[in-house]
C-alpha cells in the first residue's frame, strides 16, 4: 500500500513511523524547513519538503498512484483542501482528515471530507466510557450506513434484567449483538441466552433509538 | 445588494469600499480588529457612519459569518490572505448557505484553475501579474 501523509507533526511523524514499520510505502510531506530537516535525520527519503496543499507538490509525492492520502496538518482548512484535491482531482480512493478544531466538523462534513478524525471528540468518547452516563457508551457510528453500536449496563430491576434476549421489548430497527457478563468473556447470544442485572449489553441501532433502549436496561425502566 | 468581504486587506479593504460607493450593502469580516483602519483611510466619515458594516471574527467560524449577514448575502468575496481558508469559505458560502454569488481569491495559479474547473469562482492576482508582465516585456 502506497501512503502519502501530509504534515510531520506528532501525529503524522508517528503515523508514518508505525506505516514503515509495517514495510507499508510512506511519503511523509512537511512545509516547515526546520521540522523537515529533523524529521529527515530519521526518515530520509520518506520526507519530502514542501507544502502539500500545492498540486505539483503532491504530484511529485506520486498521488496518482496513492492508495491513501492521511491530511493530519495543524489547519483544518489545509486537511480539508488535500482531502478534497486527493479525492476528486487525483481519484485517490481512500482519504483521512485530521480535524484540529471540532467546530470545524461540519465543514468537513459538507464538503465530503470523511472519515474527519478529531482528537477532542475521542477524548470525549473515552470520558463517556469512564464515566458513562446513564449506563449509556457510544462505541461506534456508522454514519455512511446509518448505523451505531452503543454499549450498555443492565441496572438492578431493569425490565430487560433476568429476560431472555428473545423477550427484551426493543424498537424496531435494533438488535442484541453480544451480551457481556460480569466476570468477562462476552458471548453472541441466542434468543434464550438470560439476560442478568450488572451484564454489560451491546446493541447496533438505527440512530435515535437510545431513549427506547435505555428505557429497557434503566432501573424501573426509565430511559 | 448585500455584499460579504472576508478578509480586509488591501484587496478586500478596496473592493469593499468601492461596493460602498456603488451603493451597496457592505460587510466585512476580518480576524484583526486593526484591519478597520484600512476601511476608514481616506475618507471622512468612519466605516460605520458611512453604513458600513465591520465584524471581528475568523473566517471559518460559522457564527461570524452569520453575524457579519453570510445568511443574507447576495455577493460573498473571500480575500483573505490565505488561499485554503478563501477555498474552503468559499464552497461553505455557496453550498451552506446558498449565496447567488461567490467569489474566492487564490493566490497559487494551479489551485485556482482547478477550483474554477469544478465550477467555483476564483480570481487569481498571480495570474494576472504573470500576463501584464509578459505583456510589457514581450509584447
């Protein structure tokens, strides 16, 4: 595979040090002089100096040939621009964006720049899933296919507590797709697989579901 | 007409007083309050007192673009000094909020002849330069 990743921060130095390591192809562009200098002590001809929102710049890195273009620059509205040249100038399939400032997420959205990466916004998962509230987690959106994975605890006197899972009321457009008892080990559960208080459930749903759900995992069923 | 300019440049500044002139509604947005000053040169009144609008706000925000009127604009120029912010603004301007007119300023040749392929209207100052020089040398 054949990866081009556009800024040598942080991020984009130990993106494309982890991408090496995998003996993946890896062409690392940065536009700051100094940092090119330093990163190319250690990367050589992996680094490429220059300002990757020009065109001959990312032709010169052979984006006619990249299988994925990584935008993780310190300025969104660079990230968005390579995205959107990688994709539709250079048809290049597969693109990732770096989003540096979470107000800027829509922008990304509406000019098609997916998947859109911000760091804040998984900080903000891993809180949730420290600090669940309501017992409820996000695991997983699957915007495109309009799709989540939440993760849940069963409560004591929940009215899913001690049910089968063929016999939780859910809404439709929802599905029990793993059941995770106390002690650890998850399993693929059957129809009579029981249900016990203090189980963590997984469940993949149509978007706008959750208050139905939690309602069902909820002590005395309150969402 | 409503009139948006992002970005108080020398450029922007201009063509923002010239829009006043012409009569029309004008409101500038620009992240550096200083930049007023160059709306206020050589005229009387301040910007303000001859209808002008001024906002201080980054480009990529949408609640400064709403407050400097994105949502009413009829013209939207994007002259910032930064040709990725003009780019992306722009697209917002014309997709997001469906002004008739957009404009966006893009310094490097290559970048604005792709964008104005994919239907979106640049002005390229480089370009330009590079013609009227070949011109007065060559010609």
């Amino acid at each position: 595979m054949y990866v081009i990743i556009c800024g040598a921060g942080k991020v984009g130095w130990n993106l494309a040090r982890e991408l090496l390591a995998k003996d993946q192809e890896v062409t690392l562009i940065e536009s700051e002089r100094r940092r090119y200098l330093t990163v190319e002590q250690e990367l050589e001809h992996a680094v490429q100096y220059g300002d990757a929102t020009e065109l001959w710049i990312l032709e010169r890195a052979g984006i006619q040939r990249a299988d994925l273009v990584i935008a993780v620059t310190g300025d969104d509205e660079d990230n968005i621009l390579i995205c959107q040249v990688a994709k539709e100038k250079y048809l290049c399939q597969r693109i990732v964006a770096r989003v540096n400032n979470p107000r800027n997420l829509p922008h990304f959205k509406l000019l098609g720049i997916q998947p859109a990466v911000s760091a804040t916004d998984l900080i903000l998962r891993l809180i949730e899933h420290e600090v669940p509230q309501y017992g409820l987690v996000h695991l997983l959106a699957l915007e495109e296919e309009r799709l989540e994975i939440i993760e849940l605890e069963v409560a004591d006197g929940a009215p899913a507590a001690g049910k089968r899972v063929g016999e939780v009321t859910l809404p439709e457009g929802s599905l029990i797709i793993s059941v995770l008892p106390k002690g650890g080990g998850g399993i693929v559960p059957k129809a009579d697989t029981v249900i016990a208080a203090g189980d963590e459930v997984l469940l993949i749903l149509d978007p706008g579901l959750e208050p139905a759900i939690t309602a069902q995992f909820s002590p005395n069923g309150r969402g | 007409m409503f009139v948006l300019i992002v970005g108080a440049g020398r450029v922007g500044s201009s063509v923002a007083k010239k829009a006043l002139e012409l009569g029309h509604e004008v409101s500038v947005l620009d992240a550096d309050p200083l930049s007023h000053e160059r709306l206020d040169q050589g005229a009387g009144e301040s910007w303000e007192d001859r209808g002008g609008l001024f906002t201080v706000g980054t480009a990529l925000e949408v609640d400064a673009l709403v407050e400097a009127g994105v949502e009413r604009a009829d013209v939207f120029i994007a002259s910032t000094n930064g040709d990725n912010t003009n780019l992306v603004i722009a697209q917002i301007a014309k997709k997001r909020f469906d002004v008739p007119k957009v404009v966006a300023r893009v310094l490097d040749p290559a970048r604005a002849t792709w964008y104005a392929e994919q239907g979106l209207e640049t002005v390229c100052p480089t370009q330009t330069a590079i013609e009227l020089l070949e011109q007065a040398a060559f010609a």
